[in-house]
C-alpha cells in the first residue's frame, strides 16, 4: 500500500505538467505597425520569432486605453461604470488569476498594473501570488519613484514586491529588465515545482517618458532623418509587400494633428524622440528574448501558450504640452513623449490614436505562439478581444468558462477562441463594444460603427482603413448598431452622457 499512494501522486503531478503553461505579454502604448512581423524597421528578432512559429492575427482588438484594457484582461468583462468613473475592480469580479488558481497554476505577474494600489485592488489580493512592479499608469524608467516634473505637484509613482513598496533602486535599474527578471525568477520556481504556470508580463515600454540606455539609442542614430511622413510611407508600403494588409487597403489621409515636417525648425530633437522610442520597443524584444530562452532551457517550450499584443494604439499624447528642446529625449533627467506626428506613423496604416475608437486607437498586433497546437507561420483572419483570454485560458486549463464562475460572480463577457489555436474555423457570435472619453465603436461581423461628433458606419471586408461612411446608403442598420450599444451601455453602466443622438439628417 505504501507504494500506491506514491504512485498516484505521480499521475497527479503528469496531469498538472500536462496543463499547458501561458505567458501573457502587454506592451504599452504602441503602434500597429511597430514591432518587424508588422512592418516595422524597428528591430525586433525575438517577436518576430513569435510569429515565425506562431499566428498572426489582422483583427485583434484592445480598449484603446492602458486603464480600461488592463480592466478586460485581468476580469474578462467589459470596463464596468459607477458613476462616471471606471469600476476597475470590485467583489463581483473573478479574475483570470483567480480561475487559474483554481485550476493549480503557479499566477505571476510582473510590470505594470494600472488597476489600484489600495488594499484589496492589489494584484495579490485580486488573485496573482506573486506580483513585482508599477501600481500606476507610468513612471520613469531608471528609477521609478522619482517624482514626475511635468505634471503638477510631483507625483511620487507606487511601485512594489507583493504588499511591500520599494523606494530604491541600484543605479544600473530599468524597468523593461527588472520586469524580465522577476518573471524569469518565478517561471523558474513554477517549473522546479512541477506546476504549470501564468505569467502575466506588463511593460511599460514604450510609453512615454522616452527613457532608454544609450548603446539601444545608438542603434537608430539617423534612422529616422527623412520624418514622419516618409515613414509612414515606408511602413505602409512594407505592409503590403509583407501581406500584412493587401494591396486594396488605402492609406487615409495624414490626422489633422501631424505637423509639415519640412516646416520643423528642430529637427534633430523631432529625431530623438522617434529614435528613443525605437530603443524602447528593441529594449523589450531583447527581454522577450530572456523569456522564450528560460522557456527553451526549463524545456516547457513546447506547451507554453505565449501572447503578445499592445494594450492601445500608439499614443498623441504630449503630457504637459512638452516641446522643450532642452529636454533630451532618453536620459532619466527629463520626460518627453513622441507626439501626435509621429503616433500617426506609429499607427500605419490605420486612423486615430490611442483613446480613439477608429482602428488606430483599438486596433492591436497580435502574436500568439503554442508549438504544440498551434501551426507556424500562418495569419488568422478571426475576429477577437482581450476579454476572450480569460475564458480561453480556462478551457485550455479545464475549467468551463461558465459553470466554474463561483456563485455570485459575473459571467464573462467574452467568447472562448482556443479553436483559432488549434487552427479551425471560429464565427464570434456576439458583436464586440468600445467606449472612451466620449467616443464609442461597435464591431458587428464586417460592420463597424464610430461615433465621434456623430456615427459614422463603415464596412471592414473592403474598407479596413475606415475611408467610406455608408452612414447614408444603409441608416437603418447604423440605427439598429447605434441602438445595440446604447443597450450595451445601459448594461455596463456607462453615463447617460454617452447616450446616442438621432443622426442629422444630410441635406
């Protein structure tokens, strides 16, 4: 008898390794086009391998603003309203950690969290055992308490180890590193343990403050001379040569917010700035690189669901109207952004920025690599959103989606797309929603509506770029859509204020 209990213990411990392992990677604040398997200069080998062995998607969709989509991820719902404000976190929530807990994963996470810092909103206490990182939205690189200079006041950032703050850092830190250690560090121990693991790996890369190391920076010296409009150019062109987007997909006319640059005065700091962020991103993919090397030398390659996509579109945010050229884009000492030039490069071939509900503000690479399911090299047509992990990632850990939401806890909003990895056909059945400071998006097989200053409608089969408003040739689906969200809204407790209006009628 003594031998039997051992031996079960064995087929318990096969059972848990046989459970495929997931590292979820969510970079911050970058552009469709700007990792290389998208058409970007920028390099990035390791993601590239990504999608070398793995799928691509063309339509993966995020909710264009690091808040709302950390929201989705860690809760499978839709961002949930009280009052105005976003309901981040609340007791009806069962978090992804929490159903893979429950399923005997070892739940990680490490980089930036963006959803509270207050008890009860921590990453430990919404379900992920060990936890390394930024509580807020951004910081600096180099050292990320030092008080922010552009805005009001200072604010010092809370970062932290579990339910510790830490407040000094060695003089050699960066973010983009540390992050990459810790969930090398845990990835380890899960694997030493004999348990499947879920690393949740958040960067804060690229989003501003550009801070990057100096040799990174040296790489794209003069790379990016010719501007923001040739950029654009080379990208968009890249993309159809690659078959990222067929030679049918136009490019739409330059935003309203990027600048002549024929016209800058300064054009060697316009420079900088696009050359730090490149650094970023490149900085990053090294790091990826650590962990796709971890997973190769623990030998749990194979059976590791990876994941990478960017939580919003590339951002045209300057903080504090920064346009000082003193202020030296990279070094620890100042705090600069890209700007709305050259996000809209950034964002190629797509309109709008970050916060907006045209593609460019919701639109998201993504590459997704599973050795042992998924077949390399391919792209997926599928239409899919970030609150579609959480019930994929409890099939593929054996739980049912909806019968394993303890009692008392919302269901999920978003639909189980494990079929796409195993390579076979999946229709959405539900359409998908959007909302952000006052502009809202609805996705409905090819259709998709915008509402700006006013719905406009629009057909993506033929139109992926958002060139043509069929508002006027088809009202009455505009009006069945525009009311299918107001129903949603209502639901979400989204404010009145976002209540659709009736369409003017065009003269």
């Amino acid at each position: 008898m003594k031998y039997i209990i051992p031996f079960f213990l064995l087929i318990i411990g096969a059972i848990a390794q046989d459970k495929p392992n997931i590292i979820l990677i969510l970079c911050d604040d970058m552009g469709y086009s700007d990792i290389g398997c998208y058409g970007s200069e920028i390099k990035t080998p390791s993601i590239d391998r990504l999608a070398k062995e793995g799928v691509r998607f063309r339509q993966f969709y995020n909710n264009a603003k690091c808040m709302t989509t950390r929201a989705s991820i860690v809760t499978g719902l839709y961002p949930q309203r009280d009052n105005g404000s976003i309901e981040m976190l609340d007791d009806s929530m069962f978090t992804v950690a929490d159903a893979m807990n429950k399923a005997g994963y070892y739940t990680i996470m490490s980089g930036k969290w963006h959803l509270g810092s207050k008890k009860g909103h921590r990453p430990i206490d919404r379900g992920f055992q060990e936890y390394y990182g930024l509580m807020d939205g951004c910081s600096n690189f180099f050292n990320p308490v030092q008080r922010d200079p552009k805005f009001k006041g200072g604010r010092v950032r809370v970062f932290g180890h579990n339910d510790e703050l830490i407040t000094d850092f060695p003089k050699d830190y960066y973010t983009t590193d540390a992050f990459t250690d810790h969930a090398v560090k845990h990835i380890k121990k899960a694997v030493s343990e004999k348990k499947p693991f879920f690393a949740h790996v958040t960067y804060t890369a690229p989003h501003y403050p550009l801070h990057a190391k100096p040799e990174d920076i040296a790489k794209y010296k003069g790379r990016y001379k010719d501007g923001w409009h040739k950029l654009r150019e080379e990208r968009y062109k890249r993309m159809i040569e690659m078959g990222i987007i067929d030679k049918s997909v136009k490019l739409p006319p330059e935003e309203g917010r990027m600048q002549n640059w024929d016209k800058r005065k300064n054009k060697d700091w316009d420079e900088a700035l696009m050359e730090v962020y490149a650094a970023m991103v490149d900085s990053m993919d090294q790091n990826i690189g650590k962990l796709l090397k971890t997973l190769d030398e623990t030998g749990t390659a194979e059976n590791t669901l990876v994941i990478f996509i960017s939580d919003n579109g590339g951002c045209g945010e300057t903080p504090g109207g920064d346009n000082n050229i003193s202020h030296i884009p990279g070094p620890k000492e100042y705090y600069t952004a890209c700007g709305p030039s050259w996000a809209n490069a950034q964002n190629t071939p797509f309109r709008r920025y970050k916060s907006n509900m045209h593609e460019g503000g919701i639109a998201t690479p993504c590459v997704v690599r599973w050795p042992a399911k998924i077949k390399a090299n391919t792209w997926t047509e599928s239409v899919a959103h970030i609150i579609d992990f959480q019930p994929t990632f409890m099939t593929m850990a054996g739980l049912d989606p909806v019968k394993d939401i303890p009692s008392g806890k919302r269901q999920l909003d978003g639909e189980n797309i494990l079929a796409i990895f195993e390579g076979k056909e999946f229709t959405r059945e539900k359409p998908l929603f959007f909302e952000y400071s006052k502009t809202r998006a609805m996705r409905q097989g090819d259709w998709k509506a915008v509402f700006e200053k006013e719905w406009a409608l629009y057909n993506l089969a033929n139109d992926r770029t958002e060139l043509n408003d069929l508002s006027a040739k088809y009202p009455e689906k505009l009006a069945s859509m525009s009311k299918a969200w107001d129903e949603w809204a209502a639901k979400t407790g989204t404010p009145k204020v976002y209540k659709s209006k009736k369409r003017k009628k065009k003269k």
